[in-house]
DNA sequence: CGGAGCACGTTATACGTAACACTTCACGAG
DNA sequence: CTCGTGAAGTGTTACGTATAACGTGCTCCG
C-alpha cells in the first residue's frame, strides 16, 4: 500500500531548505562556487536527501538537448561475441555517465520497428555493427546523429569514425599456421552472413592460400550455428580429395565441424585440423581446445564507445567538425593455438587425388 | 559537411501546414477524428513527411510522466542464459513500444553507479533477476517503479510480481534420471554464486537424493565457468568412493566436468555421466552432447515483461493495486536427455567404499 | 426561433530543469 | 562622495509536447 506520492521536484526542494528553484539547481550541479553561499547549500544538500529527491531526467533531457544516451545496433546478444561488444561499450559508457541501449531488433537480424521515432529513449549517438544497411537507411532518415561504425568498410559508410578488428590478418595467421604445419589442402566453412567481417575472412584466406602456391580453398556456406556448421562440415569432409583443415569463419562452425568430423569417424586434430574465429568460451570447452582466432570484442566495443565520445566533444567544442573526422582504427587480433590443430596424417587418405 | 540544423519542431510542421501546433499533435498521434478536417490533417502529415520530423521524445517523456522503458537487471550478458532472457523481455517490450536498458553492471557482479540518479533514461519499471538486494536497495531510494523479480524468492522481496523458473522440478527430474539409470553416488559441482535460484538447487538435489533413500551428495563450489568447473570436478572425482554422477549447477559447469573427466582418464558417459543445467548452445556443441535440464529462458523474460505491462497498466487504470497483485508464475522446464548421462559402469571400480 | 449539439479549430498551460538577466548589498578605491 | 565590483541570490524564460479549455459557425429539431 504505497502511497504513490509524486516524486518530488527541485522547487520542494527550494520550499524546504528556504531558497529558489535556481539556487537548488546550482548546488545540486557543483555550480554554486561564488554564486550560494556555503550554509545554504549545505541547507539545500539536506533538503535534497531529506525528500530523497532525484533530477527528473527527462525534464534534464528536453532542457539540455541531450541525453548521454548511445544506441548499440547489434544483430544478437545470444552471440557471445555481441556480448562482449556490448561489455564494452557498456563499460566506456557508465565510466563517462552515459547509458547505452540496443537497438530492439528481436529476432536475430530482422530489422526492428523504428529506433529513433516512438523509441523513448532519445539517442546522442549510434554505434552501428555489422548489418549497416539497415541502421544507416533510419539513420538518413533521422535527425543525423553522429555514427560510429564497428566492423565496416570505411569507404562504403559515412560515419564519424570507424573501428575494425584486423580480420585480415588473423585469416593470414590461421593460414600460415596451417601451412607451417604442412596442411596443403583447405576448406572454407563460411557464414553465409552478408557482412563486411565475412567477406574479409573470405579474401584474406583465398589470397593467403593462393599466394603460397596452393589451390584456393572451397568453401561451404552455413549459417552461424553449430548445426549448420556440422552440415556443412559433413560436405566438406565427404568431397573428394578430403581436405585436412577445416578454416571456419567462427568458432560455432568449428564446433560444429568438430562434431561432423568425429560422425565421419575422423580424429581432431590427428585426421583433419580445424580453427574458429572469435575465442568464445565455447572455444575451451570444447576437447580438443579450438585454435581460433581472439578478437578484442569488448576492446573494440570500448574504443567504438570512445570514438563515438571523442566526436560529441568534437561537435559541442566546434561548430563544424575538422576535415579529417573519418578515423578508422584498426585492432589487431592474435592466433591463439590450442589443440585442434596438428600436422596433416603422413599418409593422404586416398592415394588417387590429383 | 553536415549542415546540423536543429530538428523540426511540431511548431514548424504546424507553420507549413498552416495550421496549430495543438492540431499537428492530435493528427500525428491519430486522436483527431472529429477535431480536425480530413484535408487539413493530410496536409499536416504531408508538412511532417516533408520535414523529416519526429517528436522529440525528451519533451513527450516530461509531459507525459512516462517513458515507456524497463530496466532490466541481470549480471552479465555474456552468459548466454541471461542474453536469452533479455531477448525476450526486449521482444515483448518492442511489441508494446517499450524500450529496455540494462542495469550497466560492468564486471559481473559489481554493483554499478546509479541506476536511477544521473541515469539518462528515466524508468517506469524494473525487471530484476538475481543478486536483488543490491537491485532493491537502490531501488527503495529511489521513487519505488513498479518491480518484477525473476527467479526469487517470493515472499523475500516487495515485488509487484515475481516470475519463477521451476528449477526444483527440474532438478528432481535430474535425479530421478540419474537413480533410474542406476546411479547410485552423485556429486554435486554447485556455483558458488549467493543466489537464490542455486539455493534451491541444492536443497532439491540433496532432498530428492535422501528420499530415494541414498546418501546426500557432497557439493564442490565453482565460479561459473568451464576452467573452474574442471577444477571442482577433478577434486569430486578424485574423491573415495569415487562418484559415478556428477551433477552440475550450470552447463559451464558440465562442460569443465567433463574436461576434468578425460583429463583424468573417465569416458564420459562410460565412466561417469554428467550433467548440465540450462541447456545452453554449448549443450549441443560438446560431445556427448549434455544432458541438461532446459530453462525457458526466453519464455522467462517475456514473462517478466507483460507481468511488468499488466503492473503498469493496472497503475495507471485504478489508484491503487488491489490486495492480490503479488503474483508469482512459475514456468515448467524439462530435462532433455542426451549422450552425457549412461548406466553406471558394472564394476564399481574400487571394492573398498563402503 | 432558440438553443443543443457537432465539426473544426485555436489558445493557453503545465511538465521539471538549466541558464540568462537582473537586483541588492557591502566594501574598497579614487 | 561616487563609482565599480564581486558575492549572494531571485525572477523569468525556454526546451517541445499533450491536452484541457475555450470559441466559432452551422445544422437540426422541438
């Protein structure tokens, strides 16, 4: 049975400790040096905690014109990728006062209902993973608040500033690991995933592959599951000639060859190797341990966060951000080698290939 | 080179159509029938479509009192568990033009700043599942938004509603599988999280054990994660008599159990059977595949958030609650049976025990 | 023929905060 | 004595929206 009383408001606040409504906005904000003298404030102070009055953020909002609020648009949480990217931005952001909010997009990638107009929650900014298309075609419709994109290619977007993890080059690592170890037959298990992070993995393996002097690697597409990373694991390891390495564009996919593998009677790593991509915890949990490769997920959602703080400092500071605003940082990321991964069996399988 | 022109107004879309700030709020929000004229009101959506306008949330949350947001508040999104639930309050929240922002707890566990003071977004409810108290502290500061708790004790907290899993059932039914199989010593490698959905793990575990008249299993503590799940497994293992079960509070949990077991020589499920709770993606991607018991994490979410909408709109409806609002659901969960649990071996290997 | 109602609008106000523009007073310099 | 200056405040306004309150004409019906 509560009493449902009004929250109060900083003019109960100003009737209590004896003063006006500006003097208590002034206190409250630590702007009073020179301005209330010390005894009153310390009056308003405990006015303040007396009625346990709270600024009423909206009020704040609309005065203010901001919100130091940022929108996350990620595909899925479920990923434990999108997770860690969230920690991250999540973690920047309360460091800096500001709150972020995803972009309510249910089911997977679908597109969501609307996330600037009857969302109540009004945006500062956006960070935008991955599916851009989406968020920049509401974004150009909107009132163009500043963007910061993770994981895109700089040219396609017209955002503030971009962070990447350096794809590329964990691919280059995973082949040349690979090939150190005298893998000379690959195959591709991709995500059939339109992103720009998917498309990287593929040329990065084809060149590498193709600049050592082997035969470009097939790759099956499957959607980032470990079911369909088995399906199509299976088809992989049933063409002919088998390949001994399995590279997958994630460590669901690795997982789900590892189990394809062992359906198939074969041995990881003895009689055929996979890698994943990601270092999720599902990477050690699995036996043998994945070699995959870790992305700084919660490093890049925090330096997004930051690039996307730099630019509304930028913005509020100038009138007109400077003529090299478009920053793209690039995160390096680092092989990790464990146990699914070991030179390719003496014997080849089958003598007749090629 | 943006040219960052403050966004339209309804005062501007009322100059170009011709018509009153109040007449572009009745058509815009569709109240108009009867108030304005058909060819007016097209002009005004013509004028808004021209513009680019939306109403500015901030202004619409002050007059309004509301924000249509819940917060909700869970450890951390990188358990997929919790990613689940908040995709289902977030589901259900987008179909009621709701918005949910997360509790910005940093690191795990640690309490974060204030949820409520310098936050942005003002809340109308909040969802909290686990670790309540530090939730609920902040909370009876605060301005008391309706609560809804997920998995908590019920009679412990002042919640509006309480939306249960039925972790005990599932929990017997865990044993009844185990003890049907033939199992006989179990072990329990229990989180050592002080949450109450753990307590009654444990209560249900060594209540249902005793009453098939068996010896109440002894519990080894773990964080919950794989590596620490091994680390307790490996010491339950090593125990005299060894177990031939090992119970798990978590499928991180499961999934460190059976490393420790391979590790120390045990097949699984040969030698020992495990199993899991929660049944998550990981489940399915370990080999055996984890027999675990699957909570409706979704499910649960959603729940929480219509028990939320019903709180509000009741609010809103009458003055006060009527005298049964504190409602408790409990949801069903089922054990999936899998390949990590199998009869006992035949020979309990040391005589000695016992 | 005198309202009663309806269709069509506008005006005015309130939400709670932050910030700007004032006022008052005391005091020291010129 | 006058003027300037800084401290210590208060009064007022604006942010953008939603809605209650207030007119108009005009038709319809007793």
């Amino acid at each position: 049975m509560i009493t449902d009383r009004p929250r109060p408001t900083s003019r109960d606040v100003a009737r209590v400790a004896g003063v006006s409504q500006a003097a208590v906005s002034l206190v409250l904000r630590d702007k009073w040096r020179g301005r209330v003298s010390p005894g009153k404030a310390e009056a308003v102070r405990a006015a303040a905690r007396e009625l346990g009055y709270r600024p009423n953020p909206a009020a704040r909002n609309l005065r203010l014109g901001r919100t130091r609020t940022a929108l996350l648009v990620v595909p899925a949480l479920t990923n434990e990728f999108f997770a860690r990217l969230h920690a991250g931005t999540a973690r920047v952001a309360a460091e800096h006062g500001f709150g972020v909010v995803l972009y309510p997009s249910p089911e997977g990638v679908g597109p969501a209902r609307d996330p600037f107009g009857s969302a109540s929650a009004a945006l500062d900014g956006v960070i935008a993973s991955s599916m851009a298309a989406e968020a920049l075609a509401a974004l150009r419709a909107g009132g163009d608040p500043p963007l910061v994109m993770l994981d895109s290619e700089p040219e396609r977007t017209r955002a503030a500033a971009t962070v990447n993890l350096d794809i590329a080059d964990g691919m280059r690592q995973v082949v040349a690991h690979l090939l150190g170890l005298g893998h000379r037959r690959l195959a591709h298990i991709a995500a059939d995933v339109a992103s720009w992070t998917f498309e990287v993995r593929a040329k990065a393996l084809a060149g590498s592959v193709r600049a050592a002097g082997c035969e470009p690697p097939p790759a099956r597409a499957a959607a980032l599951t470990v079911a369909d990373g088995m399906r199509a694991a299976v088809e992989a390891l049933t063409a002919d000639p088998r390949p001994t390495a399995l590279v997958c564009d994630d460590d669901l996919l690795a997982a789900g060859a590892c189990k394809a593998a062992r359906r198939l009677g074969l041995r990881v790593p003895e009689d055929v190797s996979v890698t994943g991509f990601d270092d999720l915890s599902l990477a050690t949990a699995l036996e043998p341990e994945l070699t995959t490769v870790r992305l700084p997920a919660e490093e890049a959602g925090a330096a997004g966060m930051r690039a996307l703080l730099a630019v509304l400092d930028a913005e509020s500071g100038e009138n007109v951000t400077p003529g090299g605003p478009a920053e793209t940082t690039t995160l390096p990321v680092t092989l990790t080698v464990r146990g699914s991964t070991a030179p390719p069996p003496k014997t080849p399988a089958r003598p007749g290939g090629r």
